[in-house]
C-alpha cells in the first residue's frame, strides 16, 4: 500500500538506464550524488532475499546439529547444538540492544507503527509463556547444579543466557513490535530475521528434546507391559544429584515444555510481521486500529466450552492412568479417546458450519485492504493444518488396510475422517471472518454527520465519476471494504460506497430492523467463536500432555512400519499443536471482531 | 493490480452491513436480486481457501497411498496407489475437456490474458519432455503386455491414461494457460487446483519411484563390491516376460525418469499461476510482452559453459565405472568429484559475484509491477535450495565431526561450503535480473518522438502534479519500473518519470556514452546467463543420472545413521534436481530479458 503524499501519476513502465560515465561537469556532480545514494540505499527486493537465504541456513545449520542427536551419535553431542544456539541468542541480543538504543537516539522522529502487529493481548499472553518458559530455565539451573560434576558447562550457561533472551525479547516486542523500520533497512532486515530463525530454531530444540522425553516415555510403557524387550538406555547424566530436587527439576520440565515450544513459535511468527513490514508504506487509512465490538449475551458458547474443557481433563486423567495399567485397560482407553474425539469433532463441525452459513445469509464483500499480520495469520493456519491432514489421511490409510481388527478400528476411521474436516470447515470460518467487514459503532456516527458528498451512486448501477483534484490519493490496487450508510439515502435508493467490481456483490440497502437482526447474528457468531476457542484449548492440552492414541493404537504401525510412522508423527504432531496455539489466537482475535 | 474502468475513488473502510430482511417491497425486490448474485459469486478468498484444503487433502492422501510401499507393506500395494492416481488424471481429463468446450462457446468474448504465464518457449521445452514422457508410457505398456500374465491389469491401464492425459494436458497448456478465468470462478478454481495437485502427487510418485530404483542399484552396487551381505530381494513380477524386450524397457525407463519427473513438476508450477491468476484483473500497461533484447557478442559463457558440459559428462562416464570397480577405484571417482565439483562452483561463484557487482555499478530501481509468474518463480528458486542447502550444512557437520579420514574429506567440505555459497549468489542474481528494469529498444524510439507533456518533474524534486481528469487510472500500489530519456531534456535539467520514493534512487540522466556503456554491460551479463545456465545443465545431469557421491562417500552414514541419512537424501535430492531445472528455466527467462 502506497501513500504518495498527495501525487498519483499512472506511471506507465518506463526506461530504465544506467549511468556511469559522465561527459559534463553538471552531470559528474549529479553521478557523485547518485552513487552515495547507492551505497545507502540497497534495493529491497535483493535485501529480501540476501536475509532470508541468511535466515534459512541458519535454521538448516541447527538441523544439522540436531539430526545427529536422534542417531545417538558420539561425535555431535548436546553441548554443540547448545553452544550454537546459546552463540545466535547472543547475536540476537546485542542486535536488540543496538536497535533499542537507536531508537532512543531518534526519539523525536516518530516511527511509524503497523496497528496490526503485535495487539496487546497476544503480547500479554506471550509473556505469560516467557513467565513459564523462565521457571523452566529457572529448573534447567536447578538441574545443572545438581548434575555440575558430569556435566558440561554448556548445560549451565544455556539457561542463563535462555532467560536473559526470553527476557530481553518479551521487552522487545511490548515496545517495539507495531515498529515499521525504514532507516538502516538493510541491516535492520538481518537482524530481525536472524531474531525469526533464532526462536525457530529454539521452537525445532524445544520439539526434538520434547518428542524424545515423550518416546522414552512410551518405550518404558510398552516394557513395562511386556510389550517389547526393550532395555532402555540410562539417559540421564552419568553421576549423581548431590541436590535432592533433581527429579522433581526433571518431571516439572516436562509439563512446562509445551508452553516453552508454543512461546518460541508464537515470538517468530511476530517478528516475521515485523521483517515483512520493513521498508513498507503504511496506508494510514486502513491502518487504523478497529474497535472491539461490545459483548452482546453469550450463554450456549461458554457452557457448552467449559464442558467440553471439563470432558477433556477427565479424559486425559483417565487415559493417562489406563494406558499403563494393563492390555485390557489400554484398549479401553484408546477406544474411550475416540469416542470422546468423535463427539467433539462433530460438535466443532456443526458450530463451523452454522458460523460459515450466518455468513452466507449476511453475503458482505470481503475487506481485503493489505495487512501482512492477518495474511500471515491465514497463511499460517492452512500450512499448519498439513500436520493433522497428513496424520489423518494415514490413520485412514492404516484402519482400511489393516488385518487385525481391534474394538476401536471404525471409531478411529469416523475420527480421522471428523478431524479432516474439522480442520476444512474452522480454517475456512477463521479465514472468513478475519476477511470480513463489519459495522463499526463509532464511525458510524461519525459518518452520519459528515455526509460524503463526492462519492454518491445510485443503486441501479450508473455512477457518477467523482473529481478529487489535486490531492486524489493512490488506490491500493485491491478491493476494500465497502459498505452502506443506513441511513435515509436508503430510501431514496442512492447509497455510499465503492465502485462495484466484477465478483462484487451489489452493495445491500440497510434499514433499523436489520441491525437488529445483525446484532442476532453477531450474538450466534460470539457464541461460536467461545465454544470454537474452547474446543481448541481442549485438542491442543491432551497431545501437548502425553494423551498421542496414534503412538499406542497399532494400526498405523502395522501398515507403515514404525519408522515411518514415528517419523510421521514428530513431523506432524508438533504442527498440530501448534495450529490449535495458532487457531486458539486467532479465534480470539475473530471474537473480538465479530 | 485493479482498473476500475475509468473509476477511482479514495475508498475509505466503510461501513458493512448485512441485509436479511426487508420491510417495504422495494427492498424486497433488491434483496431477491442480491440473493441471486450471492449464490453466483462466493467471495473469492473463501474460494480460494476452499480449494486449496482441498488439492492439499488429495495430495496428502496420495502421499500417505505412498509412505505404506517404502516399508514394502503387504495390505498396499503399487495398485491401489496407481488406481487413485489414475482417478484423480481421469476427473483432470473430464474438467479439462469441458473448459475447453466452454470456452469455444463463449469464443466471441475475448477472455483476457495473462502475457507472463508460460511463455512460448517455456511451452516449448515442455512439449519435448511431455515427448520423453509419452515414449516412456510406451515403455511402461510393453513392460506390462510382456508381464501381463502375473501383474495387475491396473499397470496396463495407467500408462495408457498417463499418455492420454499428458496429450490433452499439454494440448491445454498450449492453448489455455495465458487465460485469466473470469466465468465460473469457484468451479474453475477447483478444476485447476486439482490439476495443480494432480501433477504434483505424478511428481511424487516419479521422485519415489526413482529414489527406490537408484537405491536397489546402490544396494546391489555394495554387495558386488563385498561392502554389505545383502540378498536384494526380486523385485521383478514373478512371472517369465514373454516378449525378448523386457529387460530393455525397463533399463531404458531409468533413463527416461528424470525427464518425466521435471514434466510434472513444471506443470503444476504453470498450472499453479494460472490459478493465481483466476479473477484477477489484468494491468494491461504492465501485461505488455516485453521483445527480446538483441543478442550481442557471446563468446566466453558458451566457450566455458560448452567446457563445464564436456568435462561433466567425462565426470560422469568415468565415476558411473570406476564407483562400480573396486574399493581403489571407487573413493579415486568420489575423490575426482569433489575436486571437479569445487571448480565448477568456483566458477559459478565468480561469475554470478560479477553479475552482481556489474548490477551494483547500474544501479537502477527494480521494477515490482505486479506478475504472479515471476514472484512464483522467485519463491520457488528459494524454496527448492533448501535441499542441497540441508544436504550441504549435513555434509559439513558430518566432515568436521567424522573421526575416520578418507582422501576425499576436506574436498568434500570444500565442496559442501561451495554449493551454499554459489546458491546464494545464484538466487540473488536471477531474482535481480527477473526484477531489474531495462531500456527497451523499439519503445525507446517511440517514446523520444512523443514528448509526455504532463509529467514533466524537475530533477530538483519539486513535482507538478498532473491532472488526469475522468480518465485517471488506478494505481496499483506498487513501485513501478521508472526512468529517464535520454533525450536533451537531460541537459534542461528536466527528465521524465515517477514521483520518487522513500528508498528508491534518483533518476540518473543518460548520455550516448551510457548506452554504449550499458551495451557493455549486456554482453557481460548475457555471457554470464550462458555460462551460468550451461552449469546448471551439468549439475542437474548429474544427479539425475545417479552420481549421487552423498550416498556412497559414508562419511554422512557414519554421523547420522543410515535411516537418517537416506531420508534427506531422499526428501534433498529430488528438490535439488528441480532445483537445478528451475534455474534453468529462469536464466534462460534473464537472457532473453537483459
């Protein structure tokens, strides 16, 4: 979106030459002028993609340090990943020092800032997952401290300088995230980017380190069943606590992983915001923060929600105690998840699908103005949908083709087949709403008093061409949120709006009884919206606590082996949970719009 | 990138409102009407969204079809994958026959089209791998009618599909695929979504079926050489071929695949803009086709490029016999690689690194008109270096921790570091060259003879705004391609172009020196686009023919196991392959443009 200070020309595509030569002193001054401008300015689109390949070989690099660890090689250990990981932490910091410090310098330039980036509430529940993830760094040091003897040193440093980057990036990005950086843009771009790669990276350790404590844990289980011969290895440090809260340190950390992995991914996502509006032009029209909506009467969503979040800690305490109890039991227990997951889905599916049909009965133009947050919201969701896709489409796969027949094969076949499209109908109902316009209370007053005089059409479709002189402002190329004045123009059949384009639905004529209605609908879509959050809390707490009925049922590992499987899975399953931490935010962001 | 017909209005974020009933006849009569336009035109973003879950949801079931034949499953078998493949090129068959006949219907509306979407040469070189690919399915039946008493009927009938779909799709792709939908978008949308998808599940499905052919010849490769005691399982029907020409087709597909693979996958990218591009609305100022630039005086990039090829293929011959030798003979060929490999990528390094600094010198704004063919291309060139990317950062961390010493190892580390490097410079060269603007000849002529009266600005920066009166166009948001004309206005002190921006240089004024200067400059960079298009031909032949030194050279298999290391050869390799092939295209793209 470009604002070209009141100048819009149709530039047509022009010539482009170059100069670096000169035959006259008048134009020796002006080359000496453009090559320091040169120097200064680099063109965006290289900057682009000189950081992002930077970027990327900086996550692959850490990969290459990780994938080793799963083959239990002698030559890459812990201590290396650590340590690099612990060296781009403090690149990281000396580049927020730097920028923070410049920023102080310039203070009397106002920044820019991208209303968008970054809303208060995720910031606030972002450092509720730093506050989380600093109590588990608090434990590694209790940890290490016991272990000191035999361990390296690495392992003590790395939370220390874990906490102070958690730290440092919460205050980061309460005062500078909504930033749109348009000095030292090249620079800046390597930094932020680096910052994006860093916790990605820290997402990947967060998620390795977590699906082996969970693969560990499932061995033992199966050994102790009588499952399999498996002797497992004595992970742990080859010495004693000389603390005696070694193992607690040990057992807490595993139920703070998940927060720790989610903060990582959540901080990446926003700083990946901030490096895509590096350089750009704010369209100060759009960007103007909307007001959230009054909570009208929400009953069914809630309660309906706080049962299901009720169903799913039973479930989960129920399951947790089954699954080791004996052979009978778990079967019990993953024949009881799928019943409960069924219900559940079902439940989702119809609230997406009555959500998604208030829609179509509304049928308003969708609001398209730029927004890199949201685009990246959307982007985000779909892509992360491909971890559960993936796991569902095999599990069918798996249960048309196995030969055994447990009690719970046709349940875990109606349950793929529900989370398919579960996943199809709430990605499209979160798209939806974050794509649509809305009424809002306080412009609306504003605009009655000021009527828009230059821009009237008539309903019919014969348009009057508007002059706005001088100042006419650059038109972002895209549809935008057009909409009608209820107001008396409706009777008169004239209304205010945007010139329709091709696959625009007619702009409606709006009266008192419809708001009314409108607010019904916004009522329904509220409701929705809770119960949706709700269910989504309950799907992201039982994977994120060890309830994974894909690991224990069998089937998949029949027909796929269990690597492949196993591989499936630490692939998909960190996706999932993130797509429901992903889908969680942005139905919270959907509720306070609708 | 919108034309409003003539209409351009500042749009502001308006109200939206919903219209569900109606309290007087008129506007019961408008709300029928808007009814109607509901059921016909779904917002285009819902649209969107509906059918990308849906080719993600058909390419993740052919995939999970797929991961059950790696373990060698008994309960899925090549079949039933074949099957569901053959459905889903069947239902591409039946949509692609009736959007053609219902754009014969329509003939007198000229749909619009879109003049960056496969080029004619880009259509041209996929003729000739649809060939290869046609030749292959002749194969692929003889194979099957000399097996047919022992293999499913379903073999017979996939090639004969495959041939009929890659005739009508590339018939298709001659004729339909510059076309901008604009009728029956949501039905399009998923017509050529699945299309999309289908292609690239084909894509899949050669890339596995490559991987597991080069891996039994690998395996039987070691145990002739008494490295491993394996028994390769038959592979082959277990029945007599009743032809004598067996062992031919299926020795002559090896050579076949790689062609056939490429095939697909630049399909569904072509298909892919073309779905980019449904209910788009075409700039036709930026739409225009730009001619060829003259070719200049090309000597040294096809004297050195014919040099890189000739000795590849030596490389190629001499390592295909040697690998299969003796121990001796096998780590001398590895050795030979390396050392030829650093060469090449030095040389590419340097060539690509003056590109660049001759790109430094001009110094000209980038062109960002909108073109979803070249921003595809130019994430696609991203996204496909992650392969060798991840394949080099493993190779290095595998050098530095192994702890035996082969010949080869500090060459192959020399070689990994290399291949990163020359990635970056590469993709940073072809995405400036796809993104610079450039003096265009024959417009050049044009434009001097007609002076552009109301844009004159003067260098001094201090700009005239036009008025464009009812006519004013939309301007799409972007930067655009500016410049100057070297005519005598230069020395007036005026020129002519676009108002500037923020981070966008000044326009330089132009001599005849210049241009002589800047043809100058062509020749290297054609000489360079030559020289650097002919490597990628070496480094794609390669691979694809099976010198694969990363599966031989063990010292990866030492640091990551043998599973680990296969699957990111497996997942790396093919990426890399079209890696190369992309490139290709692209600097082919660059030559005829600079």
């Amino acid at each position: 979106m470009v604002e070209h200070s009141g100048l819009d020309i149709t530039c047509l595509n022009k010539y482009c030459h170059s100069t670096s030569s000169f035959n006259s002193d008048k134009e020796k001054k002006l080359f000496t002028k453009l090559k320091v401008n040169l120097t200064e300015s680099y063109p965006q689109k290289n900057a682009e993609v000189l950081s992002a390949q930077y970027g990327t070989n900086i996550l692959l690099l850490g990969v290459s340090l990780m994938l080793p660890l799963s083959y239990h090689a002698t030559a890459v250990r812990e201590e290396h990943l650590l340590s690099f990981i612990t060296t781009l932490m403090l690149l990281q910091l000396l580049w927020m020092v730097c920028y923070t410090i410049r920023r102080e310098r310039h203070r009397d330039l106002r920044p820019e800032k991208d209303a968008h980036a970054g809303t208060s509430w995720i910031r606030g529940g972002l450092t509720m997952l730093a506050l989380l993830s600093l109590i588990m760094d608090a434990f590694r040091i209790g940890y290490y401290v016991g272990f000191k003897a035999c361990v390296s040193a690495v392992m003590g440093v790395y939370p220390v300088i874990h906490a102070l980057h958690t730290i440092s990036q919460v205050h980061f990005l309460w005062f500078h995230i909504k930033d749109v950086i348009k000095r030292y843009e090249t620079f800046e771009r390597f930094g932020v980017i680096h910052a994006v790669f860093t916790n990605l990276l820290l997402w990947c350790y967060g998620v390795m380190t977590e699906a082996e404590h969970f693969f560990n844990k499932h061995m033992k289980r199966l050994s102790d069943l009588g499952y399999q011969n498996i002797t497992t290895e004595n992970l742990g440090p080859p010495c004693n606590c000389t603390t005696s809260a070694c193992t607690v340190f040990s057992t807490s950390l595993y139920y703070l992983f998940p927060f720790n992995i989610e903060y990582h991914i959540f901080v990446s996502a926003m700083l990946f915001v901030m490096w895509r509006n590096i350089g750009r032009t704010i369209d100060h029209r759009a960007n103007r923060k909307k007001p959230t909506t009054p909570t009208t009467a929400l009953v069914f969503g809630p309660i309906l929600g706080l049962l299901a979040l009720a169903s799913t800690i039973g479930v989960l305490v129920v399951y947790s105690i089954h699954i080791e109890e004996s052979l009978e039991t778990r079967v019990a227990a993953i024949s009881m998840f799928y019943c409960y997951g069924v219900v559940m889905l079902v439940a989702m599916c119809v609230a997406g699908g009555i959500g998604l049909l208030v829609y179509r009965v509304e049928g308003l133009p969708l609001d398209t103005t730029e927004n890199p947050s949201r685009q990246l919201d959307a982007e985000v969701l779909l892509g992360s949908s491909v971890g559960a896709w993936i796991m569902s489409w095999c599990s069918i796969v798996a249960v048309v083709a196995s030969q055994t027949n447990p009690r719970y094969r046709w349940t875990s076949l109606a349950y793929s087949l529900l989370l398919i499209l579960e996943k199809y109908i709430q990605n499209l109902f979160i798209v939806e709403s974050l794509y649509r316009c809305r009424l809002e209370p306080g412009e609306r007053d504003l605009r009655a008093q000021t009527p828009p005089a230059p821009e009237i059409f008539s309903v019919g479709g014969s348009m009057v061409p508007p002059y706005n002189g001088i100042t006419n402002q650059a038109f972002d190329g895209q549809d935008r949120c057009c909409g009608t004045l209820e107001s008396e123009q409706s009777d008169s059949g004239q209304v205010y709006g945007c010139p329709r384009k091709h696959s625009e639905v007619p702009l409606p004529v709006v009266s008192s009884i419809m708001i009314r209605r409108s607010s019904r609908k916004r009522e329904i879509l509220k409701n929705i919206t809770v119960f949706l959050f709700m269910c989504n809390i309950s799907l992201w707490i039982l994977p994120a606590f060890g309830c994974r009925p894909q690991f224990e049922n069998g089937l998949e590992q029949e027909t796929f082996g269990f690597t492949v499987w196993t591989t499936v899975l630490n692939f998909a399953i960190p996706l999932n949970l993130f797509y429901r931490m992903h889908s969680m935010a942005s139905l919270f962001e959907v509720f306070r719009k609708v």
